[in-house]
C-alpha cells in the first residue's frame, strides 16, 4: 500500500509517518520508484505500535525506539518480557533526579526499606534493576513527606502488585514467540500502567463516596442526589 | 525565618520558591521590612508539598495550583479527598485527545465495557467522573491493540484496584480534619500511583525470571549463576 493508505490505516499522519521512518522507528517500504515506497501489514502493526507507545504509554521517541529494538532482538517471548522490562521507563527516578544527592540519610533509610520490601516478598531480583533505584526514591520522599509512613504497610501493596503482574503475565504468555506476537506482549505490559492507575482512581471515588454518605454532615453537592 | 533558612529546610532553590510565590502557589511570608518577608513552618510544610507534587505526582504548575486550591477549599477530609480525586490529572485522556473524533465503533464498545465493569463491581461513580472517559480511551487503546482483548477479564483488574484504593484510604483516614493532615492525605494519593507502578514492575521482573529458569532454554547472562 502507499504511504496515504498506511497513514489511513492507522490514523498516523503522514507527516508523523515521514517522522517516524527518519527517526528509525519504522523500517523502510520496499521501493517501487524513485520517489515511492510500498508498505505492508508489517507496517500497520509497527505503527499502530509506535502510536500506542508514545501515546497511551507515553514514552519518548528515543524510550519507544529503546523498546522496538529490544522487542526485535529478543528471540524468546521471555526475553522480550525481560528485555521490555528494563527498557521502559521508570516513573519516578527522573523528576527526582536532581536532588539525588541530597538527604543521605532518608535515602539510606529508603533502600534499606526496598531490601527488606524484597527479601520479605521472596522476589529475586538484581541488584542492578532499575525499579529498585526508583521505588527507593519513591519511598524517600514518602519518608520526608507523609506523616504517618510505615514501611511494614509496603508488604500489602506489593502483594496485590504481586497479583497484578501475575495477570499481566497471562496475558502476555498467552502470546507465541512470532515477533507479532512478543509486540502484543509490550502492549499488554506497557498499557496495563495506565489502565490499572484509572481502575485506581475510580475505586478510590467509589470509596470516597461512600465513605461521605456515611458522614454525619454529608457534603452532596446539588444536583448530586439521593441514590 | 527568612527566605534562605526556607530554602535550606525545604531543599527548594530561592529562586524556585520566588518562582511559587509569583505563581500563586505559596502563600505570602510576614512583612518585616521593605524587601524583606518572615516565612513560617506552614510556609515549610506547603512547599514540601508542592515539590513532592511537581517532582513525584508529575503535575504541571497548574495542575499543582488546581490541587492546592482543592485542599484550601475543603472543609472535611472526605471533602479533600473528593476534591483531589477531580483535581489530579487523568492518565491517557491528553495524549490521545488528538484522534477523540476518530474510530467511534471502538470508542462506543470501550464505553460500554466501562459500564458493564462499573457495574459488576457495583461502584457508585457520576457519569461526569474524568476517570469513565480516561478509562474508556484505554480501552479503546486495547481494543484495538491487544490481539486477545477481553473486558471480562477487567473484573480481576478491578477488584485489585479495590483492594489498592482501600489501602490508599486507610492511610488518608487515619490523618484527621486540620489542613496540614488534609494535605498528607494529597500525599498519600498522589505519591500512591509511582509507587505501586514501581512495585509492579518489581513483581514482573521477579516472575519473568522465575518463568526463564524453568524454560527448557534458560538465557541467564553471565554472573547471574543459580540460586
């Protein structure tokens, strides 16, 4: 197909396409002039890919260009996953970055909090990850922040983010190790972020609610209603 | 104290705080002399909160100021919370508010697979909530990207999502009515999402390298030896 039919496929503009194609993203279409590419399914896919990477997953151009060359070189679905899971990135560690060098002493605490974190959950994991130098941060500056941080509460969390991941990796094991399908297994870890964050938030207003209708004084804005 | 102790305590740069207060997101310090202001410990604990905001929850200055404005306004925790439940910006929905218009099939199946999972868990949650379309352009997202897409396997999402935000909301709770507390429960809220998303990918990584151990062609990198 040409590159106007490539663009209406996938809802890419063509433009981005171009874009995409210098940045390496995108292999090139097989030439059939001197001026004009024909592109395949293969082409769909990877930009209905690159598309949901840098949108719903929000990564950059270079963090999308790390996750496509890992997924292309990894030969297993395994290795995909693990390479996948390095290769995206972290929350957290970036925005704090600059202060990296402050508050020793918090941060000791931190990572102290993250080994034990581990060792209780029985997760093997290396040294080198860089979720552990991230959640670290993460506790830092709940350390510094929330009044009433207990780090033995962290145990409940990461249970039910033990449970998580073992959904997320069903959904992806359910995939072969075609390259087409170790791609879908990036969707799936890559998008479950998000979405698990919405289901998140509508929880907490579900319980919120509730919790306010239980109030003595509840505060039912108009219109809001008795249900 | 004076603007320099200010900085000191809170690890925020003068010119940051100069920054915030033109902004709008600091209150004014005590005037003792012409060019001269005396802060305060409140003035310690709202910058405190505006970094972990900015750095941690990620949010623009806007979105801070929308935040803060929230708590200011809210008479009751419960009302803080609902407050900041709205304020805080939605995953997802900006990034792909570009092609809304587009691919109204998907867009009508992922609604209604939001109403059916809404209503299997039987959470109480207005039609305006920003989270129902957030969500719905997630799935949208999946529909059309996941091969083995299937809402009813939302439902085990869903329910560890509960059982996150109940942990969420035990930890608000426990801080009482005052504004200082009311803003620890801002924390909780905010700084829960990086940190359940780090202890996710924790908990990936563990189970894709268990899953790797017990293949018939385990890919273990050197210096990584048995345990």
């Amino acid at each position: 197909m040409k590159i106007s039919e490539l663009s209406r496929r996938t809802g890419v503009p063509v433009a981005s396409i171009k874009y995409f194609r210098r940045e390496g993203l995108l292999p090139a279409g097989r030439a059939t002039a001197a001026r004009l590419a024909e592109y395949g399914e293969e082409h769909v896919q990877r930009l209905r890919l690159i598309k949901a990477l840098t949108t719903l997953g929000g990564l950059s151009i270079a963090a999308t260009r790390d996750v496509l060359a890992a997924v292309d070189q990894a030969e297993t679905t395994d290795g995909t996953l693990r390479a996948i899971s390095y290769a995206l990135p972290v929350p957290v560690t970036a925005a704090s970055a600059g202060d990296a060098e402050r508050d020793a002493d918090a941060e000791a605490a931190a990572e102290a909090d993250v080994t034990r974190l581990i060792a209780a959950m029985d997760w093997k994991i290396p040294d080198t990850s860089p979720h552990i130098r991230g959640l670290a941060m993460a506790l830092r500056e709940l350390r510094r922040l929330d009044a009433d941080y207990r780090p033995e509460r962290l145990v409940a969390y990461a249970e039910l983010a033990h449970s998580i991941a073992r959904l997320d990796l069903e959904r992806a094991a359910a995939f072969d190790d075609s390259p087409a399908l170790a791609e879908q297994a990036v969707i799936v870890l890559a998008l479950s972020g998000p979405m698990l964050e919405l289901l998140r938030r509508l929880a907490q207003e579900d319980q919120v609610r509730r919790r306010s209708t239980l109030d003595d004084n509840p505060e039912e804005g108009p219109g809001d209603g008795p249900r």
